[in-house]
C-alpha cells in the first residue's frame, strides 16, 4: 500500500468548560497565572455523565457516520488511553458494541497505555499493520480517549478532556514519513499513578517539564539524523512549515519550539537564526546541557527570538489545547486537528512534524507529508466534518465552583459500584453516549442522546 496514513478524523470534547480565568480568581492565584503563565483559556471536563468510554462511543459513532464508512470495513481498532476505568477489559471492548451490532467481531488491537503516549502508540501500531504482511485490506480505526483531572494545587488547571478518532488506510491526506522517526524512552517518576483508588496521578511538574524538553531534544536529535540519512542533507526547522507538540499547557509548547530554535543554533543549522538572534543566544553557548534547561533566561531569550516564527509554525496548532486543556493522549492529535481547523485548504504540500510525550516517559518525534486528497478523504472534509468552531461556540460555562463540585462527586464516582447517574443529558447534544448506570457488578451501562 502507497501514502499510508489519517484518511479522516474526528474530534469529541465535553462541552462542560471552565473559563481559567474565572479558575484563577477563584483559586486566589494572582491575575494571569492560568490564562498568561500556563497559556490558557478555557478547560473541558466530564461531568458525572460522561467519561472516556462514552466519549469514545459518541467519537467513533460519529466518524463512521460522518464518512460513511460500513462498520465491517474496520480490520483493526486501536485505543490509546491513560484512564483506568478496568485494569483487565479493555475500552476497546466496550467499543466493539458498535461493530457486533454490524456483525463485525473480526477486529484486531486493544487499548496502549504510557500516560499520554498511548495515543500515538495505537496509531503507529494501527500504520505499521497497513504497511504490513498482515493487512487484509480493511481501515485501521484509532481512538484516543482521556479525561485529565488533578488534586487541588497548581496542576488542577491543567486538566482537559476529550476523545479523537483517526480512520487509517492507503491514499491518505496525511502520509506518514514512516522512515523518519526519533525516540526516546527512559525510566523517571515525573507523572504517575501509584494510587489504583484515585484517578489523581502523583505529579513532580518541574521534573515533568524538564524531562519533556529533554525527551524534544533527544529525539529532534534522532530525527535530524535519521533525515540526513536519508536525504543526504542536513534538517532544521526551515525544513518543516508546521511543529505540533503534545500540549499539557500553552506556555510549555512555547517553550519547546523555543528549544529547536536553540538546539538549531547551537548546530549551526538554520538560516532563520539571524545575526540579532546570535548575539541574543551567544551568552548561552557555554552553558551545560543540564544548566540549560534550568536557565530561564535562555527560556525567555530562545522564546523572544523564536517568536515570529513560532506564530507562523506553530501558534495555528493551539486553538484546542488552549480551548480545552490536557487531553492526554488526545492532546497533540487535538492540536493537529487545530491545524487543519485553521489551514485546511492551504495545507497541501506541507510538511508537519509532530512531537509526542508521554510521562514515565516515552517520546517520539514524527511526521507528515500532506496532500488535498479525494473526497471524503480530504483535508478540507476533515476540517468540516469535525466543526471546532461549532463545537467550541455550543458549549456551557460552569462557575469555578460547580467545577470543583463536580470534581468532588467524580472521587467518589471513581471505582465504585453500584450506582445511578442523574441521566441528564439536556447540555449534550444529539447523538452523545452517556453514562446512565454502573451496576453491582461495576457493569457500566450508556445511552445514545
Ligand atoms: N502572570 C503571568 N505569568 C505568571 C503569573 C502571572 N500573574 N504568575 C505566574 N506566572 C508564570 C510563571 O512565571 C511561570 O511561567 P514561566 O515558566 O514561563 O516562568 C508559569 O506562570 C507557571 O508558574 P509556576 O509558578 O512556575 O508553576 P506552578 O507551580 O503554577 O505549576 C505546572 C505549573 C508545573 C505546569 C503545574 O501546573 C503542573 O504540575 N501541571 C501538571 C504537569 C504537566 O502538565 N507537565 C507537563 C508534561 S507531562 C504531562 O503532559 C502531564
């Protein structure tokens, strides 16, 4: 198979939402924190009838439907989730519903999981299967499926939720440069979840935000490499239009286009860093690897040089991300969706490169080559199909206080049984799955809106 890659996508995000700046009066914080400091506007959560399996259910349900796709032409369904509503069963099992009832049960995959990696696990895994022997000609279907919640305390405001399916096959839109992967993957406790009771990870957030510019970094490396390689000369950010990172936070995306820019410097690779830049950066040439992600003066310089070609390369892939929040593993897939929101028909011939991390941590460092493609299967489609203006425009404000009720009944909601949900749906719109019942044996039960 030719050009394998996303033929379509869609996007699902609650449109339950919290305004950060009204977060950020109400957490006493001093004005700009959330929305200046962190780079944010505005964060979706799960109310007590959503969570990341009736996003998911709501996600695929509307793809399927969208571009028409006959259930049974699904050969493998990948999820990636952090999420854990059942350490054994799969959320891939709870979708597979949608495809008995077509009489499909002939579906590979399951569930990947490394914080928010999983995501672009499942979608490699579903790639490499329709680059393989083992291909028998059906689509691929990847889902990523978080809802990010945190304890009260400085992280709380980066939460965010939401789902993402991406429908993968030959003749794609978006072509996988599947021979220029960089990654790198190591054993640290940045971000984690010890606690099987609480849905809360334990989080060192200065510890995750230097091994995420470590883990750029490393893998910019391997990519660079890799791209010499192969094309027999050297790859610097002038060699790709577009850069989407894994979003936990505006400010920290900032911060790592920032990091190439700086990395470029440092091996004389790029002509966009000018003279004024050079002086700007020189007083950092000296500096350790590990005094260099301490230093934020180099942080604000490499970010104050960097900053017109970060609103050209970068700042299109930051509506959602800003919009919604961590989405987890649906985080950087959410900031692609953003491109192809905001460029859609001016997209073809581009190249976008992707970074994705996840805490514990695993990276890698992607990317694509795009092309206008047939319809259904076309960029400008994919960005009707999904509507984020639309969706972004229909959702409802909750107070900063309702925010944090809600949270309260979700602890409790968290790994237990037994239960009724109110079963109000009227902020859903048509279509929504949602959850109605979780029995005494811990079966969860959804309905459609
Ligand atoms: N106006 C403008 N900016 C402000 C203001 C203000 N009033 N007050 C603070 N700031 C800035 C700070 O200067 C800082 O910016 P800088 O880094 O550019 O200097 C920024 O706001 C954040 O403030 P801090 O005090 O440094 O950090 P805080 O203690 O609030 O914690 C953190 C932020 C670590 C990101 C926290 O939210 C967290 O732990 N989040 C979860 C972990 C995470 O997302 N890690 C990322 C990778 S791993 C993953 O994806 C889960």
């Amino acid at each position: 198979p030719k050009d394998v890659g996303i033929l379509a996508m869609d996007i699902y995000f609650p449109p339950t939402s919290v305004q950060q700046e009204a977060l950020e009066a109400h957490d006493g914080a001093s004005k700009g924190k959330y929305t200046i400091g962190l780079g944010q506007d505005c964060m979706a959560f799960c109310t007590e009838v959503e969570d990341v399996i009736s996003m998911s259910l709501t996600a695929v349900t509307s793809l399927l439907e969208k571009y028409k796709i006959d259930p049974k032409q699904i050969g493998r369904l990948e999820v990636g989730s952090e999420t854990v509503i059942d350490k054994s069963k799969s959320i891939k099992t709870f979708l597979m519903q949608l495809f008995e009832e077509c009489g499909n049960t002939d579906i590979e995959g399951v569930d990947s999981t490394n914080a928010c990696y999983g995501g672009t696990a499942a979608l490699f895994n579903c790639v490499n299967w329709v680059e393989s022997n083992s291909w028998d000609g059906r689509y691929g279907l990847v889902v990523c499926t978080d809802s990010a919640v945190y304890a009260e305390g400085p992280a709380r405001p980066t939460g965010g939720a939401a789902a993402i399916t991406m429908l993968i096959g030959p003749d794609a839109p978006v072509v996988f440069e599947s021979k220029l992967r960089g990654s790198h993957m190591s054993h640290v406790y940045d971000f984690y979840k010890p606690d099987l009771a609480s849905e809360y990870p334990v989080v060192d957030g200065k510890l995750s935000q230097t091994c995420y510019l470590m883990a750029l970094d490393s893998c910019y490396k391997r990519f660079c490499e890799k791209f010499e390689k192969l094309e027999g000369s050297s790859f610097s950010i002038s060699d790709a239009d577009y850069f989407v990172f894994h979003s936990p936070y505006n400010k920290l995306v900032q911060k790592s286009f920032a990091r190439l820019y700086f990395d470029d410097f440092l091996r004389n690779s790029s002509s966009f860093v000018d003279e004024v830049a050079r002086e700007k950066l020189a007083p950092y040439l000296s500096l350790s690897g590990d005094e260099s992600y301490q230093s934020r003066d180099l942080e604000k310089a490499t970010q104050q040089v960097a900053k017109q070609l970060y609103d050209a390369k970068v700042q299109p892939s930051t509506l959602i991300p800003k919009q919604v929040g961590n989405m987890y593993t649906a985080s950087l897939y959410a900031a692609f969706s953003s491109l192809l929101h905001n460029k859609n028909s001016s997209l073809a011939g581009k190249r976008v490169v992707m970074f994705s991390y996840g805490s514990g941590l695993t990276a890698t460092m992607f990317s694509f080559q795009l092309r206008e493609g047939q319809y259904p299967f076309s960029l400008s489609n994919i960005a009707t199909v999904m509507d984020v203006s639309g969706k972004l425009k229909s959702r409802h404000e909750f107070t900063p206080e309702n925010f944090i009720q809600t949270l309260k009944l979700m602890e409790h909601r968290y790994g237990a049984k037994d239960f009724v949900t109110s079963k109000d749906s009227s902020l859903l719109s048509p279509g929504t799955y949602y959850l109605t019942q979780v029995d005494s044996l811990y079966r969860r039960f959804y309905a459609k809106k």
